[in-house]
C-alpha cells in the first residue's frame, strides 16, 4: 500500500492506509471488476473500491428502465440487483486483488435483522471496511428509509457494530431534516466513519406517454446536479465528525480536481467517484494529478494538510 512519507496523496482511512483519496462509490462499479477491463485504467490509482449493495438473499431488482440522464446527472433505481451475501463472500471476493486497493462492502437490509446478518457475514471475509446503506426503507415501519430518522439510524449502526470489528462507514442519506443530528447519534452507536452524501430522489416524465420514464416511478439523483447540496452536507457533517475525529467520504457530483479539493476542504478525507466515471473512465488520474499540482503549489505535503481547511 502508499508509503506516506513519499506520496502526497496518501490517506489514513480509519485506520487503512490508501494510496489516493478517490473512493469508487457503490453501485458504479459492480464487485471491483467492471473498469478493470478498460484499457489505461487501474485500481492503484484509487484508495478504496466499494462494492455493490449487497443484501442478506438474492434480489432481481427494479423493472426498467432503471436509468434516465437528466441535465448534469443521472437518474436511477436499479432495485440493489445483486447475487446476496453468500455469493459475494464465497464467489466474487476471492477473485479481487486486495494487493492493489482496499475493498469495501456495502450493506443493505430491510430490517435490522437484515442488516446485521450481512454485516457479520462480512465480518468473516478479507473485505477491509463495511459501508451501511441506511437509505433503505424499513418494511416493518411501512417503507420508511431508515436513514431518514436518525434513531432509527442509530438502532442500525448499533446493530452493525455489535457484530464487526472492522471499521463501519454510515452512509447518511440528504433526504431528512437535520443530518448533524443524525451523524451525532450515528457516532455514539459506533460509526467509524461517515459518506456523505447518498443520492437525492427525483423522477422524470415522459410527456408523450405522460407516464413516468423510471419503472420505479422515483430514482435516486446523482452527478454535477446535486455536488452544491453534497458539498454543503459534508462541510455540516465535518462539524460533527471532525471534532470526534470521524473520516468522512465526500460524494456528490464529483466531476474534476477542484470539485474533489473543495470537498476536502469542506471536511472529506477522501472523496468518492460515481456518476462522472460514465463520462470519463479515466478521470481518477486526471483528479489525482490535479490534487498533486494544488497540493505542491501551496507547499503541503499531504491530503491530510487540507482537510477541514475552509475559511469562515
């Protein structure tokens, strides 16, 4: 892994060591392989890969169509696809290179039961972190997302820490009322970290049809659209995180290096890589470089330097 003292783009994530701040977020990468296939792209060029939603059975996921672009974005509702826990652990990660990056698993549950039968699942795996996906709607509280109430938030990472020794990252959902409170109560049921933010739910119409053009009706909005209301999360978040040294994963619309520097500056340790890697597949050397060239130009020697940094 990245040797502190010589890369300036190192970061200690909750106690592991990265080699770039540039997280590849969920959902965009399948489980870690899908960009290695494109030709000049690398997982050393990125700190952390989290994996797919992942759920304790298998789910199919939403109808179609699950993606519509919008302006400067992406819908979608993809419906957490995925094989379920067992054959994440027992099929897929054996076949990732956990020499080249750190890999993360992120949990989804229906209930918290759910929740922490996936994560302890995990527990028992080499996957490096767990990242809880507390946007998911509580079926036994009639479909209300978890991460919209910060108790019940807090009753899910409570949950997940009781059965896990590895680091848990919250991802905090920016469709709720007061998200410092939710990342306060997170902390104190054992979070390690924070992402933030999670997609903001929109729709799009097709007005020939007049129907909705996402088979789900709503989807989660992601890419350039959303970066200011991401950006100022993260620095509200860092508000609570920061002083109880909490990391957090800054994600948002995050298109080039001075998007990814103004999130560092707001409060993120490392920033997270989604919807603009569909644009440009490259683009993690590109943010890495420009971050280098910032940094050299007002004499830092590490990431670390500019965390938090924002001027009021």
């Amino acid at each position: 892994m990245a040797d502190s003292q010589t890369n300036p783009l190192h970061v200690d994530f909750c106690g592991l060591s990265m080699a770039s701040p540039i997280v590849l977020l969920s959902g965009c990468v399948g489980f870690g392989e899908e960009y290695t296939r494109v030709e000049g792209f690398s997982n050393r060029d990125v700190g952390a890969i989290v994996l797919k939603g992942t759920t304790r059975e298998p789910r199919l996921g939403n109808p179609p169509h699950r993606i519509c672009e919008t302006p400067m974005g992406m819908l979608n509702a993809i419906g957490l696809q995925n094989p379920g826990v067992d054959i994440v652990v027992d099929d897929i990660l054996p076949g990732l290179d956990f020499s080249e990056t750190r890999f993360i698993a992120n949990v989804c549950g229906s209930t918290i039961d759910d929740y922490a039968a996936v994560t302890a699942r995990f527990d028992d795996s080499p996957i490096d972190a767990i990242e809880i996906n507390i946007s998911c709607p509580n079926i036994k509280e009639g479909g209300v997302q978890f991460g919209n109430v910060p108790e019940m938030s807090a009753r899910v990472v409570e949950a997940c820490r009781a059965v896990t020794s590895k680091p848990i990252i919250t991802k905090l959902s920016p469709n709720q009322t007061d998200i410092k409170e939710n990342a306060r109560l997170c902390i104190e049921a054992g979070s390690d970290a924070f992402a933030v933010i999670n997609t903001i739910m929109g729709m799009a119409i097709d007005i020939e049809q007049r129907k909705p053009v996402i088979g789900n009706i709503q989807g989660g909005l992601s890419g350039p659209a959303i970066k200011p209301i991401a950006l100022l999360k993260t620095k509200q978040v860092f508000e609570v995180a920061g002083p109880n040294a909490i990391p957090i994963i800054g994600q948002g619309g995050i298109l080039t290096a001075q998007d990814a520097i103004e999130f560092i500056i707001a409060g993120a340790t490392t920033i997270g890589i989604g919807t603009s890697l569909f644009y440009d597949p490259l683009l993690c050397t590109k943010i890495n470089t420009g971050i280098t060239d910032y940094l050299e130009r007002h004499k830092m020697k590490s990431v670390s330097e500019l965390v938090g940094t924002l001027r009021l």
